[in-house]
C-alpha cells in the first residue's frame, strides 16, 4: 500500500469514527443493555456497516458545544423517563382510548446530519415513532399516540422543533447555528415590538408612512 493509500485510508476512519461511536452507542440503546457484550457487538455492527454498506464519506465540521451538548443529554434523558410513563399512564387509562395521529415536522435547519439526529431523538422518546423522512424537503412524518386535538399535534410538533434546535446548539454547522441565532433574535425582536404596542394601549400613531413610502 502506497503512502498515499496509507493516508486516505486513515483520513476515511478518522472521518467515519464518531459515526462508528454513535453507531455503537445506538446498538445500545435500541437493546437497553450498556455491557461489555453489548459495547462489543455494537463495535463489530459498526465496523460491518461502515465497511461493508460502503456509503459516501460525511463530512464533518467536528463543531461541539459542550456545555449545549450536556443540556442536550440531560434533556433527552429526562424526556426519556417522562415518555414513559406518559405511555404507561395512556396504556392503563381505561377510560379513553389513547389516541394516536401522524404528524407532519418541516424542519428548519437542518440538513442530512440534524434530519438523523431529529429522527433518532423522536424515536428514542417513547411515545412517537419515525415512519417517513422527505430528504428534499426535509420534512419528518411520525407516528405519535396521546393525541387528542389539533392543539395535542401543534404541542407535539413544536416541542421536536425544539429539539432540532438543541442539536443545532450542540453540533449544528457554523452556517445553521447562525441561522438559528438571526432567528432568535428576530423573534425577541417582534415580541419586544408587540410589548411596546401592547403598552402603548390604542394610542394612535404617529409613525405610519406616508403613500409611496418605502416599505
């Protein structure tokens, strides 16, 4: 094997070696079980999927927040835990069935990376499922019970909305994370905006333009 050859091949496992850890540490949620047994076939399923289901090498940009990362993690494991025994109290509520529907996500930032992370993290969550992606339009349509009105689909569609935007906190591109922070502001922006009328009662204003004015 040439120098060169040498090269690129240890480029292509240092680029593929977080997915190979995530890979591995998926195994071991989807089996609940974190032992050795469990760490070792995750590793063996890893290597034979990044080796053998050839796929194109995904880029990187390698940007973690840690400190958004942790708040990430205790979310998503305290969501874990709240899921649970959401479905536990709907399964034994006898009462009412427990309603399910499939919801439309448009997300916003994200691209092939945040999509998965979306998608994997929705599906952790007890309660909702995955069950189609639209990688054009970047759209997500899940499977979720404890839904009994349109207000139910509207919480439950923002509240993975928040989630894209945790990831894009934590390991979002340079370009998405800016794009999430123009957002913010906009939004604190129009609020501060909608305070200030608020407060201004209805008091005419003497800040309309006139015809022909720029808009």
């Amino acid at each position: 094997m040439s120098p060169g050859s040498k090269r690129s091949l240890l480029r292509d496992i240092l680029l593929q070696l977080p997915f190979m850890l995530w890979l591995t540490v998926l195994w071991m949620l989807l089996w609940h079980q974190f032992t050795p047994l469990a760490l070792l076939t995750g590793i063996l399923v890893a290597i034979f999927v990044t080796r053998v289901f050839r796929l194109p090498t995904v880029e990187l940009v390698g940007r973690v927040n840690p400190w958004y990362a942790l708040v990430f993690v205790v979310l998503f494991l305290g969501a874990v835990v709240m899921g649970a025994i959401s479905v536990t109290i709907q399964v034994f509520d006898f009462r009412r069935q427990p309603g399910a529907a499939i919801v439309e996500i448009p997300l916003r930032y994200a691209d092939d990376i945040v999509t998965t992370h979306v998608a994997v993290t929705a599906s952790l969550i007890p309660g909702s499922l995955v069950v189609e992606s639209d990688r054009n339009r970047r759209i997500l349509y899940l499977h979720v019970i404890g839904v009994h009105s349109r207000a139910d689909v509207d919480d439950f569609r923002d509240e993975v909305l928040r989630w894209e935007r945790r990831i894009v906190r934590a390991v979002g591109t340079p370009q998405q994370y800016r794009a999430l922070k123009a957002d913010e502001l906009r939004l604190a922006s129009s609020a501060q905006a909608s305070m200030t009328d608020a407060g201004n009662g209805d008091a005419p204003s003497d800040r309309s333009e006139p015809k022909g004015g720029l808009r």
